[in-house]
C-alpha cells in the first residue's frame, strides 16, 4: 500500500503474483518472507522487529476458501509445484538468456542443453498485450494459475495479461 497506493487491490494482487512467480524462475534457493503467500502486509509497518504479536502473527483465518489470501496460497503452491517438476527452472546448469521486447515486455528463454527449453514471457505494464510463439508450447503458469500439469497447449498469437506472466515449456519437459 505504501509504494503504491493508486493501484487497486486486483492491481497488487497481479503485482505480488507476478513477483512470486519471477522469484521462483530464479537460480538458487527461492525465498519468501513468512505469510507472503496469503498477502500479508503487517498493515505497512515497515519494521516489525519491536511490534506487537497483533501486527507479527500470521492470520490463518484470512485462509478461507474462495477468499483471495486462499486463492493467492494456491498460486504460490502451484508455482513450487511447477518449479519441482520441471528441473530446468532449479537446475545450475539451465543457460537462461533474457530479451527486453519493444512493447516493454521481457522474455526470459530456459536451455537445459540436453532438448529441453522453456520461456517466461512478462507483461509487467497495465494493458494486455499479444505475443507471438514461435511453433507449440505447452502453458504450465499465467497470473492466476501453476501447477505441475499443462494448462494449455499453445502456439501462435497468445495475450499476456496485464502484470502477468505467461510460462511455457516444451514437449521434450513433459516426457521426463
């Protein structure tokens, strides 16, 4: 709310799932302050260190189905699914390249070396916009939806939603 407190809260929500979701395309160990899955904010206290337990504890309750805290878990949960069942996201070894397209948008491309390549391509402005995919790629996260399973099988023209991401891999991920 602090940094931006014109955005509407559908507006964070799209900011916080996209940051997840870049957090998680990174090499290394991906890390998340505590609660930040179920959108947890301390009600902008800064430095929490000397708060009360009011402002500190985690809300399970905020964790109700259907709520948005439950649905952004379920985003966060299913991104670490796609991460563990798709190694070229966690593997060392993946070349990854980044490529800044004229409409602002990133593509960040994934070589494993042995067959295996997968994208992100990132929208992070405030209007939709097309993307073209070169040949057929199987969509395995957007901006509301990750998983270890295949949402989608695309090619061509795709939308990349506003402050969204669109992540693909190819058919030789999904025979491993």
């Amino acid at each position: 709310l602090l940094s931006n407190p014109n955005n509407s809260d559908d507006q964070r929500n799209r900011m916080n799932n996209l940051g997840a979701a870049i957090n998680l395309l990174a090499k290394g160990t991906p890390f998340w302050q505590a609660g930040e899955e179920m959108l947890r904010t301390k009600g902008g206290d800064e430095n929490s260190y000397m708060s009360s337990d009011e402002v500190n504890n985690i809300d399970w309750s905020s964790l109700k189905d259907g709520s948005l805290q439950y649905e952004t878990m379920l985003y966060y949960k299913g991104l670490i699914q796609m991460r563990n069942r798709y190694d070229i996201f966690s593997d060392s070894d993946t070349e990854i390249s980044y490529e800044r397209l004229g409409s602002g948008m990133t593509v960040i491309s994934f070589d494993d070396g042995h067959g295996g390549y997968a994208k992100a391509v990132i929208n992070p402005h405030k209007t939709a916009l097309p993307y073209t995919l070169d040949g057929y790629w199987n969509l395995v996260a957007n901006g509301t939806d990750a998983g270890k399973y295949v949402i989608l099988r695309e090619s061509g023209s795709v939308t990349v939603d506003t402050i969204s991401i669109r992540i693909y891999v190819n058919d030789v991920l999904l025979d491993r």
